[in-house]
C-alpha cells in the first residue's frame, strides 16, 4: 500500500511539477509585495516577540553590568529619613546625593558610572551642581551622562573635532570662553580639567564630606560641601558641539535623523512637516567633568516596543551615539565610530549590525534582576554612611567591582516605563543595561538574516506546501497543514534567533498559506473532476449510495488488479431456453421480461452493496467486496441473495397473474480469495473476477438442481457469516477437477427468520444425513420416508432420499459420504 501511495504522489509530481513551481513562486512574489507595502509588520512584529521570549531568555547573569535602581523602595525610604530629606530633598533629588553614589561606587571598584538620565537643568542651589562636578574630576572612575533630545532646543554648531581630538575619557579644556547673560562669574573663575584642588578649596574641606566625628551621629549631619558662593559656569556653543557630538564614520549608511512630526510647539521647515530635534545640552558644570554624553532618547517601533537600537544619529550637522555606544567608546580608548557595511567598529572591537546600521536588542529575557544584578538607591546611600563612619558598606560583595553601573530609575512613578518583546511593561533602563551587555560583552546583537536568505526559505516553505498538499491530496493534511507551517516557522525562526539571526517568520508563512490554499483549490477542481469519473463509470454497476459513500470517503478502488477476498453471487433461471422458446415470435416481449427479471435482481442485490459484473443472458454475477472493500461482505452476499429470492418470489407471482412463464431461480454464493481488476482486450475490458473462488460460486448455482435448493452457499461463506444466517448443512461434495471436498449448506434466512416448522425439518434431515455418511442407508432412507411424507415440498430431503435408495440396492465402492460435482 505504501509503494502504491508513493507511486501516486510521484505521478502527480510529473504531471503538475510545472504548476507547483509556478504557484510557489507567484505565491512568493505576492508575499513579498505584501511585505515591501507593510501589510506584514504587525504579524512579523507579534512572531518575533513569541519566538524571542520563547527561545532566547535565561541568558543568565551578567558578568559585565549591574544596575543601581532608584526604585519605589528607594524613594520612600529617602522620604521617610529626615536627615536624607533635607539634604537631598525630594525627587529629583540634589545632586549632592549623585555626588554620593559616586564616591561609593568608587570605592566598591566599578569600572564605569552611566547614568541613564539627563542632568539639563541647574539647580535652585548652584553650588550643588559644582560640587557634583568636583566629585567628578576627583574620581578615578568613568561617569557617562544621558543625553536628550528637543525640536525646540537651539542647533548646534558642527564640531570640529580636528581642532581638538576627541578624547574618551579626558576632554579637551574649553576654548576661550563667551560670556552669556545668565552667566554669574566669568568662566576664568572656573576650575580647569584635573584641577580637583581648586574646586575642593572653593566647595570646601573634602573632610567633611566624606568622614564624621565618632560622637556625630551621621543620620543628624547635613551632607554639604558646597561653599555659600558659588560660580556658574559658561561653555560656548562650539564646546558643547564638541561635548555632545562623536565622530561616526558612516561609509555606505545614512544615518538616521533626529526628524520628527511637526506640531504647534515645535515648527519644522515649510512644507515638510517635520521638525528637526535637538540635544537638549546638560548643565554647562558638568561638560567637562562628565566623560562621555550620549543619547537616552527612547527607540522604539510604531508599536511602542523597544526591540532595536541604531547606535549613532545625526540632526544634519552633527553625530550623536546614543549612552551604550558612548561608554564603549570611552571605555575602549576609541576617538571614533565606523559604520561600514554590515559592521560597527568601535576602537578594536567590531560588531555585526543590519545594513541600516542598527540591530536588534538581545535581552536575554524579560526581568532586570534576573539578567543583572541590581541594588537598589537607598542600599548605597546607606552604604555611603556607613563607610564615612569607618564601618563596612554592607553591599553585596562583588556587586559592582569591575562592573559597569547602570543607574536607572524603575519606580513607576518616574515614568521610565517601556514596553520590550518579553514584557509590556519594564524599566527604560533594561535597554541602556542590555545594549553595554552585549556591547562589552559577546558583541553579538540579533540582526536581520540577509534578503537573498528570507526569499529563498519563503520560496522554499511555498514549494514544500504545494509539493506536499497537491501530491498528497490528504484533507487531514490540508487541515492540520497551516497550523505546521506556523509552529515549524516559529522553530525555525526561534532557533535562529538563539543564534543571533532573525530570518522573518511572516513573509515565508503568509507564501505558505497562499501557496497551501492554491492547492487546496487545486486538489477540489481535481476531487470534483474526479468524483464525477467515479460517479461516471461505477453508477451503472454499483449501488449509487455506495458509490456516494466510496466518493465521501475518498476511497478510490484499485482497477488495475489485485488480489483481495470477496464474495460472489451467480443466479440463473431455471429452463430459460424452454422459457426462450415460448417467445420465439415474438422477441420484444422476452426482452421486456427478461429486462424487469434482471432490473428487479439488480436492484436487490445493489442495495446490499454489491458490485454488478456482469449479465450473462438470464443470469447475474455480482461481486461483494470490491471494488470498494466491505468487512461484511459475505453477510452482505447472503442478504443479497435472500432479498432477489423474495423479488423473484414475488415476480413469479406477477407473471403467473399475467399469464407469463414462470421465472424460478437457483442461487450460488462463495468467499474466496480472487484477483480482481480490469480484464480483457484492447478492444473491451470489464472490471470483474478471476479464480477457483468464482468457479466453485458458479458451480453452486448449477448444484442446486440436483438437490432440489435455491441457493447454496460454500464453506467459507458459512464460516464468515455463520452468527447471522440460518443454514442447512446439505452435503459434502467434490468440485470437477478438484480432489478436496467442501461443505456445501442451503441459505434459508436471516438469524431467527426460521419458523419452527421449517427448523424441524432442518434437524430431522441433519440426522438424516449422518447416517448416510455412516454409510447406513437404510436407515437413512426410513428417517428421510418419514420426513418426506410431513413436507413434500423439501427438496434436499427429496433429493438424498433417491440416493439412499440407490445406494441401500448397489453400495458405491469406497464410499466416503462426498458426493462430486461434474457441472
């Protein structure tokens, strides 16, 4: 069976192979202009959060980065401390509170402090400022500042960074300084670079900042040490272009602008509808002090997830790299960022991104504590005062030595809430922490599999489809089919996503999809050009409801032969050529009879399911079992031929109230195993049977003659439908030409369809006939005497009575109780 399905499938193939590969490949084409129109993001953008969150979390902790949270602990905890709240305030907090986290931070041996938010605008005490700025020269540690972004912000002139080279982690000392009008004191005033002893003398004893007395208490200390006059500082437009901007080579990329709609606060240029946003400059203490600005403006898809980050951006004069990229660049020791081809280099360091020069964010999974580990703001505050008192921080160890710190708030309230692939709702800064990551990290982003690669899988996943619907011609396969593509794409999809590459899920399913329904309209044009053959060429000699059934099912019976065990029903009138005779003269009429003989017989018979074989003058031969396979098919048989013996019963009825002859009929039924299938020339063929299984039915029907039956059944037909039937068993017989000897029985009625008188004659007459074969013939014919003289009208017992008799006068020599069959 499976070579005959395989054989099938492979003609299908070679007959439509020019087909299938052209409605994968239209279905290709159409895929791919749904794409380009963007009629797909939205599917593509749903499958890849359920193939990252499925296939990419549990990366585990991150060796590299940890992260100071300013959660809701941390800010009621600061509210609820006296001491800290009238130093620090409220949110946003004085920057002498900053100034703190810092210096502990030092001494818990970070690597670098990035601070995932902006610091643009001064102080209502100055003087904080400055001293945050002396904490900040005085460190050894790196501090990188967010950075923001304003269509109202005043432009900034372009950088000239061949005045004076970039310098990751030391700034160059501003150029000679323009006086503006909010400036307080001249920028001579200033501090320079490094000068960490000028700003100390004028913000105060470094002392008290850091240490208090044994018999202070440190929670009713202010935390101070910002002298009461402080200088403001002044930084021209070219230094801040200086501070802010980065040079980024980008060869063969077009850098993304800070472009966005216009609107009533913010007017972009006539016509264009669009206003060209600008960074929002920090607070001008802090250019100097702070080693690095970067961009902290969220990057998010139409759907307002942050799935991508682009690295670096330009508002037409200048380049801006966004936080993560600056602090690599200063960590690094780089002076500049390339973009060229699919590559980001960044000092030594190279990185695969996707041709537009941004890539996807591998988060490693959806919670911030699980990937980094994080502390929150009081925990280092505390910490803070307890090693100015000489006593250990009480920080986990290890938390942040040789760490890179992300500072970032996660409280909701400061509304830094984003939405990313694995949650709808988590903290701004678990991009900033995730992009370092893997920045300083592996240095592998997820970035687009190449076009060449998306087409070809879409190509591929059509032609699998229509390969496998057309051929197959399966409807569970048609059913069950879309939902596999869609699991097996989201696999495929996943497992590259593990590996770093997002190959696209929506292009290739939606091809899949187009190319799975084209062939299922296919195989229906095919199915119905098929069932009206089968209802064609098996209607005239099958029952129709079978041949209905035989469509529904989509069994198609096998015509080219085989062999199978079916059961066969032979019926022939008894004397027609005497009955012929009578209607010499006149044809028609024996034509019009022997038309409603046959058409009553048929019609009996087809209602159990058989198969018409053939008409052969006045007799029928009808198959049970094929061409459509039938269980039953033996009972079915023995149905068949009880319901044409009562449509016989009642022709003769109709003919003898006609005046017409009488048409008794005899009956054969066998079960054997025959070949079966189409035979003949090539000229004329017929679907029928072949084998001794058809002979020995034929057989059966001329044997009833002899032993005065109207249908005789073989031993397997007994065997097979014995629970059903009610049987005489009437004698043992060998066929003409065969030395086995078979049980032959008289077919009499359905189970429990035998009156009581009729039974009784059955049992006298099986007594009968084991004395015969005990070769007690005498005795057989005194019991088969009696039996005769109650029911005249048996037959069987007629006919093994005139055998007695016979045999009691001349003894058959080797008699075995077989009687032979020479017709």
């Amino acid at each position: 069976m499976a070579g005959e399905t395989w054989k099938s499938i492979r003609l299908r193939w070679r007959d439509h192979w020019r087909l299938m590969v052209g409605v994968a490949v239209l279905s290709t084409a159409l895929a791919a202009l749904a794409w380009r129109v963007g009629w797909l993001d939205d599917l593509e953008r749903g499958a890849y959060d359920q193939a990252l969150t499925t296939f990419t979390h549990g990366r585990g902790m991150s060796p590299r980065v940890s992260v100071v949270v300013i959660d809701q602990s941390s800010l009621d905890g600061i509210r609820a401390n006296e001491r800290y709240t009238l130093n620090f305030g409220s949110w946003p907090y004085s920057r002498n509170l900053w100034a703190r986290v810092v210096e502990q931070l030092e001494a818990e041996g970070a690597r670098a402090i990035v601070f995932d938010a902006v610091m643009d605008e001064r102080s209502s005490d100055e003087s904080t400022d400055l001293a945050f700025a002396q904490v900040l020269r005085g460190t050894r540690v790196p501090f990188f500042l967010g950075v923001s972004t304003n269509a109202n912000a005043q432009p900034l002139p372009r950088a000239d960074f061949a005045r004076e080279p970039a310098s990751p982690l030391a700034p160059p000392p501003p150029a000679a300084p323009v006086a503006s009008a909010g400036d307080a004191l001249p920028t001579e005033a200033l501090p320079g670079p490094g000068d960490a002893e000028g700003v100390r003398a004028a913000a105060g004893p470094r002392e008290d900042a850091d240490t208090f007395p044994e018999d202070e208490d440190p929670e009713a200390r202010e935390f101070t040490d910002a002298p009461d006059e402080v200088p403001v500082a002044s930084v021209t437009p070219e230094r801040m272009a200086r501070a802010l901007a980065w040079p980024v080579l980008a060869r063969g990329h077009a850098l993304p602008t800070l472009e966005v709609p216009d609107t009533e606060e913010s007017h972009g240029e006539a016509g264009t509808g669009h206003a060209m946003r600008r960074p929002v400059p920090p607070i001008p203490v802090l250019v100097d002090a702070v080693d690095g600005f970067g961009l902290v403006d969220t990057e998010t898809d139409t759907d307002g997830f942050m799935r991508r980050t682009r690295f670096a951006y330009t508002d037409g004069l200048n380049t801006y790299p966004t936080l993560p990229l600056r602090v690599v660049a200063g960590l690094s020791g780089a002076t500049e960022v390339t973009l060229e081809g699919k590559a980001l280099t960044v000092g030594t360091r190279r990185y695969a991104v996707d041709a537009d020069g941004g890539a996807a964010i591998d988060y490693g999974g959806g919670e911030l504590h699980e990937r980094f580990r994080t502390v929150s703001l009081l925990e280092v505050l505390d910490g803070w005062v307890r090693r100015s008192q000489g006593r250990p921080s009480g920080l986990p160890v290890g938390a942040f030595a040789d760490k890179v710190v992300v500072i970032g708030g996660t409280a909701l309230g400061l509304s830094d809430i984003k939405a990313t692939s694995f949650k709808a709702e988590v903290p701004g800064v678990m991009k900033q922490a995730a992009v370092l990551d893997t920045l300083l990290g592996n240095g592998r982003f997820i970035t687009r599999a190449p076009l060449a690669v998306d087409l070809g899988v879409t190509l591929l996943v059509a032609l699998v489809s229509v390969v496998l619907l057309m051929t197959t011609r399966w409807l569970p396969l048609e059913i069950v089919w879309p939902l596999a593509l869609m699991l097996g794409m989201h696999w495929v999809t996943g497992r590259s996503l593990a590996s770093g590459t997002h190959v696209l899920t929506a292009l290739p399913a939606m091809a899949g999809v187009l190319a799975s329904v084209s062939a299922v309209a296919f195989n229906h044009l095919v199915a119905n050009a098929e069932t009206e053959f089968i209802r064609a060429a098996f209607s005239r000699f099958m029952e129709p409801k079978l041949v209905e059934q035989m469509i529904s099912q989509r069994q198609l019976p096998r015509l080219d032969g085989e062999n199978v065990e079916i059961s066969a029903f032979f019926s022939d009138i008894r004397g027609f050529s005497t009955f012929s005779e009578r209607f010499k003269e006149d044809p028609r009429q024996l034509v019009r009879i022997l038309n409603t003989y046959l058409t009553r017989v048929s019609g009996a018979l087809l209602k159990e399911g058989g198969c018409l074989d053939k008409y052969i003058g006045d007799a029928v031969v009808c198959l049970f079992g094929a061409p459509m396979r039938q269980d039953d098919h033996a009972l079915r048989a023995c149905r068949g031929a009880l319901a044409a013996k009562a449509e016989v019963d009642r022709l003769r009825e109709e003919f003898r109230a006609q005046g017409l002859p009488d048409v008794y009929t005899r009956i054969g039924v066998n079960s054997a195993v025959n070949f079966v299938g189409n035979f003949g020339s090539e000229q004329l063929f017929s679907y029928t049977a072949i084998g001794d299984g058809m002979n020995l039915a034929a057989r059966l029907e001329g044997a009833n003659k002899a032993y005065g039956s109207v249908i005789m059944i073989g031993p397997r037909t007994y065997e097979l439908a014995k629970d059903a039937i009610e049987v005489r068993e009437l004698d043992r017989v060998r066929v003409a030409g065969k030395t086995e000897a078979v049980t032959v029985y008289e077919l009499l009625a359905l189970k429990g369809g035998l009156d009581a008188r009729k039974r009784a004659t059955v049992e006298r007459y099986h007594a009968a006939l084991a004395l015969y074969r005990e070769a007690r013939f005498d005795e057989a014919a005194a019991a088969l005497e009696a039996l005769h003289a109650e029911d005249a009208e048996d037959g069987p017992t007629r006919a093994l009575l005139e055998r007695c008799h016979k045999y009691a006068k001349a003894p058959p020599p080797g008699f075995d109780g077989v009687a032979n069959l020479d017709k």
